[in-house]
C-alpha cells in the first residue's frame, strides 16, 4: 500500500515519492546526528599545561611572535660587544610553553640590549660538534635551556628547565651591574610587546 500523503497519485508513482521522502527523511536524521555528536568535540585538543603541538608557543603563550625567529644568528650575536641569551626549546612541551612567557618579560626588559637567540631543537643538526660557535655545543639534550653568553661571549649560566624571571633578571642584573633585586626599586613589568626604554648601551 502506497504512503497516504501520496495518494493522489497513480501507484507507482506514489510508491517513488513514499521512498524518496523516506530516504530524505533519514538523511536529514543522519546529518542532526553527526552535527549533534560535531558540536561535542572539543574545539583545541592542545594546551598550556600539555605536552601537545599546537603551534608556535611564542605567539600562542606569550603574545610575542617577535621572538622567534631570531634577528641574527648566533654565530653574529657572539660576535657583537653585547650579552646573549640563547634558549633551547620545543613547541611541544608544556614546560617550554610556560617559560615562553616567561623569556617574552625578559625582552620587554633586555631585548634591546641583549641578542635572544631562542632555537627549536628540531632546527639543530644531529650529533655533537665540536665547534664552540655552534649553539648545539651548548645544547645538553633538555628542553627548556638557557645559556646566557656576557658581552666577550663567555658562559655566565647554564641551566636547564622552566626557571623563573627573576632567576634570570638576578643574571642580568649582574652582567649590567645593576642594583640587586632587594635593593632596587621594583621594576613594573610592562607588556610584553611594549619597546623597552629601561636599559640603553651607552
């Protein structure tokens, strides 16, 4: 017996509406469903506190795509009469993603003064060199890590991990002979992408 909506017309007619609205309709379930069950997933599968890619973390966590990649090379930075921080790092390790933030404070205060050289990992040739100019020399197999060169490009700080500002500002602080932190007046942190007017070379 035909669908009753399509009884006006002849049988087998009726017959091919009745199952073309029925496929129609099963569709039209099919595709509810699947936006239903779409709607549920989660819109980021990484974060701050995972060890998931997602992107570059200085752009994502620290607000300052500027960092990377850097304005010299190391090789140039070791070269010129100022300090540099190089910084080993991966996208994704949920430590480097906290300490980005971290090294983009430290740029508000140091970056005019100082060559931030911050390098992924992946970007280093494999094996062990020999050549001090090589940043690999320095990288002792542990993200994230921190080598701080003075101005005659001679390691002042070695250490690997999410360390905090002021364990850096404190290695600053002594390269430019600056107050210590308990003597000075605080510095107000600015935001990260604000050009730093605290310290100027001479």
């Amino acid at each position: 017996m035909a669908f009753s909506r399509f009884r006006w017309l002849p049988a087998h007619l009726s017959r091919w509406c009745a199952g073309r609205f029925v496929w129609s309709l099963a569709l039209s379930l099919l595709i509810v469903l699947s936006s239903l069950t779409w709607m549920h997933t989660p819109a980021a599968i990484a974060g701050l506190n995972d060890d998931r890619f997602d992107g570059d973390i200085f752009a994502l966590y620290a607000g300052n795509g500027s960092l990377v990649p850097p304005k010299i090379t190391f090789q140039e930075a070791l070269k010129r009469p100022s300090p540099t921080l190089l910084v080993f790092y991966v996208d994704d390790s949920s430590d480097c993603k906290s300490y980005a933030t971290v090294l983009s404070q430290l740029q508000a205060f140091y970056g005019r003064v100082t060559d931030f050289i911050l390098l992924r990992v992946d970007s280093l040739p494999q094996g062990k060199t020999n050549d001090k100019t090589a940043p690999g020399y320095y990288y002792k197999g542990v993200v994230p890590q921190t080598v701080i060169f003075d101005e005659t490009g001679k390691v002042i700080f070695n250490q690997a991990g999410d360390l905090a500002f002021e364990q850096v500002d404190d290695v600053f602080r002594q390269v430019f002979d600056l107050l210590p932190r308990a003597e000075s007046v605080e510095l107000k942190r600015r935001p990260v992408n604000e050009i730093n007017t605290e310290l100027v070379k001479s």
